[in-house]
C-alpha cells in the first residue's frame, strides 16, 4: 500500500496498476524541466484491480489534504475511484459526471477537482491515425473490446453531433462482465441517434473473435481491455480474422501487446493499419499536467514533449 508521508515539494502522482514500470516516471521529470515547472516530483500509487472502497478513499482524502500533493493522474482505476469518492470532489467536470469516472485530480480557487480527460485524450489520439471523413465515405463499423472508462469515452467522442454524418453506422461494446455492460448501456444512452449502439456479453476470448468476423471493411477494432498491460494476454485469439482495410488499436503502448502482434501479422493481407498507445500515452498525461500544474500544452510545446519522450 502507498507511503502516505506528506510531500516535500509540489507533487504529481500516478494511481495505477503497476506504476514503476511505466516510461512517465523516467519522462516526467524531463517533462517538468521542459515546462519550466520547478522542483517538482512524480509518485505512483499501485493499487490492486477492484479494490476495496476504503482503499480508494484513503487515497483520495490524502491527496485533497496534503498542501504539496498538487494532483494525480488515474488509470486503470478511474471508474471505482470515481464510484467510491464522488463526495469528496468540490468540482465534478461534465465528462465525469456523465461517464461516471475520473481520469484526473487536481486542485484549483480553493476546489478539489475531479475531471475525465478520456474523451479529449482519446479524441486527439483518434484524429492522429483515422483519415478524415473515415465513416462517412466508407460506413465501417466501431468495435470496442472493454466496457470501462476508455471505451466510454470514445464512444463520448464518436458520438458528438459535431461530426454530422462521419460517424459509424455501430458501436459494439464487447465485455467479460454482465454489469459493466449494463452500466456501459445506461450512460450512452441516447448517444447519437445515427449510431446504433451495441453491448454484447463476451467472457471468452472466441466470443470476441466472433464479433471481430461480423464487421465490414473498413471498421475501428479496439482493445480496451487492459489486457496486455494491466494483465497478460489479449482479448482475441490467434485465430482472429480481421475485416479487410480496417484500422486496429492497441491503446496500450507498453506490456506484451499480444493483440498488437496479432493485428500485425494479417495487416499485410488484409490492408490493415495498425497503432499502438502512444499518442493516447501522450495527450492522456500532458491533459492532465495542463490541468494539475495550470499550463498550457498544445502545439509546438505539445510536439517537444512527445520528442522528449521518444528520446527517453
């Protein structure tokens, strides 16, 4: 469990699975220096998947407490965080509010503040690699493997009315868990009348092969699962047959990446592209710093991040 020693200096922290073995912990402090943040410190926070409440708050309360504690980013966590501590925000952004999670803790005008970066993040790292007017001159499809906050969030993001008739025609929301699904349904509800919205029990991974076959070309196949990172493996199996000129992401950008591995080797074939987690690594923490540390980060600032990362 975390040292909940109070913090020497102005500190970010990390609320994860496994923390330590994250890049953010060797790019964060280049980051700060780039920002011109100060003396500045990064801490991670590792907690098991699902746990306890009390955890949760105990974490929590520390963090609106501790003066130097500045705020965290959460992974992983963002829906039992969000569950487990709703009281404890003086601020509660729309996102969070509507999917029910919380992606980023910061402190501001004397409020602690929970807010869901996912559907910003998510969207930048989407507009990275999907061609414009991608659904409206080809009517693929959107599958997303997972029903927790990453999955909530980009179909928040798809389902914007600005986007008019560039959606996809679906949205399946593939997940092991019956309850996940069922609270996956009652936040999007009423999304976006041109999408049809899709959830579907999958507890094995051939179920989700299954779906994966029933797409058309030119559709969006995502693991948001955590699977390969948070825990080994994949949610599709080797035997995964791929729609033709379709786009798969891996949100993932560290870990075994078995599902990556598995995309890649028909993506010759079957005229795929295939992307990893790294734009997504990237706007997910630098929405966050922006809004812990009260900077702005876009544009040339933006891009010399991302170097700075690559280069570590």
């Amino acid at each position: 469990m975390f040292d909940f020693t109070p913090a020497t200096k102005p500190t970010l922290y990390f609320i994860g699975v496994t923390t330590t073995k994250s890049s953010i912990m060797k790019v964060f402090p280049k980051w700060a220096e780039a920002l011109g943040l100060g003396d500045v410190e990064i801490k991670g926070i590792d907690l098991p998947l699902h746990a306890p409440a009390e955890d949760y708050r105990r974490v929590t309360q520390f963090l609106k407490d501790d003066p130097l504690s500045e705020g965290a980013l959460v992974t992983t966590h963002k829906l039992d965080l969000f569950s487990a501590c709703r009281d404890m925000f003086d601020y509660i952004d729309p996102f969070a509010e509507k999917l029910e999670e919380v992606s980023s803790l910061s402190k501001g005008g004397g409020e602690f503040r929970a807010h869901a970066k996912d559907p910003i993040s998510s969207g930048l790292a989407i507009e990275s690699f999907v061609p414009a007017n991608y659904f409206k001159e080809h009517g693929g499809e959107v599958l997303l493997l997972g029903a927790g906050g990453s999955s909530l969030a980009m179909s928040i993001y798809f389902g914007q009315e600005k986007w008019g008739d560039n959606v996809p025609k679906a949205i399946t929301i593939a997940n092991r868990s019956v309850p996940r699904l069922e609270s996956a349904k009652q936040i999007l509800a009423g999304l976006n009348p041109k999408i049809d919205m899709r959830f579907v029990h999958g507890p094995v991974p051939t179920d989700n092969d299954r779906l994966v076959s029933f797409l058309p070309p030119y559709s969006l196949i995502v693991n948001a699962t955590g699977l390969g990172k948070d825990a080994p493996g994949s949610p599709t199996t080797d035997s995964v047959d791929y729609p033709m000129h379709s786009l798969v992401w891996e949100i993932n950008y560290r870990g075994d990446l078995i599902f990556k591995e598995q995309a890649e080797r028909q993506a010759g074939a079957k005229d795929l592209r295939v992307e990893d987690g790294w734009n997504y690594f990237i706007h997910g923490w630098t929405q966050v710093i922006a809004e812990v540390f009260h900077v702005e980060i876009k544009g040339k600032r933006l891009e010399e991040l991302s170097a700075i990362a690559r280069d570590i």
